[in-house]
C-alpha cells in the first residue's frame, strides 16, 4: 500500500494538473509583466499582480541537477529512483522522475523531455526521458 500522500487540487495549481491529465505541460504567466512562473501560485512574485495565463511549454530542457532515492521504498515506484530538476526552454524548472535513462549515463546538462506516466493513486504526473522518448 503507497504512503505516497495525495495531490493537494487547490483552485491555484487545478489548472496545471488538468493540462497535465491531457498530456500538455502550461507554465503561467502574469498577464502584466510576462513572468513565467513554476509552481503555480496566486500572485506574481516580480510585480504582485494577480492577473495570469498560462503559456504550453516546449517540454524541452536540460538536467539541472538529479538523486538517486534508494530508499525509503515505496510500491509506487521502482528503486533505485532517479528525480529529477529539468532547466525547461522557457527559463522554469520543475523536478520529476526519469524514466529510460541509465543512471550512470545521467549528466548536468544533458537534454531531456518531459512525458507524462502514471504515478501513485493513478495520477498522472510528468516525467523526464530522453530526447526523443516523451509522449
Ligand atoms: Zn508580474
């Protein structure tokens, strides 16, 4: 049984887990200034405003820094784990699980994807593969 907690949906991050549940990756903007913005929050941190969009990222970027978890194990995933922080193209990071990379050949820089796969609970959360690997 997974002691992996639930999302916690609040009416600032419903529209990013919606996106993601379709298969598209949004980072929102502040419809004042234009900055981007990760995770999802009410109010821009560069000018206040609450007023935003959301732009649909690339899904591109690079390895900005990785873990392998051994442990604590969970059902959920597989062990030993990679996470993942991907620097994505438009300048924001997010950190997620990889997937079809051999540990060893894991690099700072290196180019990744972002996909999206099933995690604990069914939920479907983003997840970085090679180049070429994403869907
Ligand atoms: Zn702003």
């Amino acid at each position: 049984m997974t002691t992996v907690p639930r999302l916690t949906i609040t009416q600032d991050n419903e529209f990013w887990f919606t996106a993601v549940r379709e298969g598209r990756l949004e980072i929102q903007r502040c419809s004042d200034c234009g900055t981007l913005r990760h995770p999802p929050g009410p109010a821009c941190p560069a000018c206040r405003s609450f007023e935003w969009d959301t732009v649909e990222s690339s899904r591109r970027g690079t390895l900005h820094s990785w873990t392998i978890i051994h442990h604590p194990k969970d059902p959920a995933f597989e062990y030993p784990l990679a996470v993942g922080l991907i620097d994505l193209d438009e300048g924001i990071r997010i950190v997620a699980d990889i997937a079809g990379v051999d540990h060893e050949s894991l690099e700072l820089g290196m180019e990744l994807e972002v996909g999206f796969a099933e995690h604990a609970h069914g939920e479907i959360l983003p997840q970085l593969r090679k180049v070429g690997d994403a869907s």
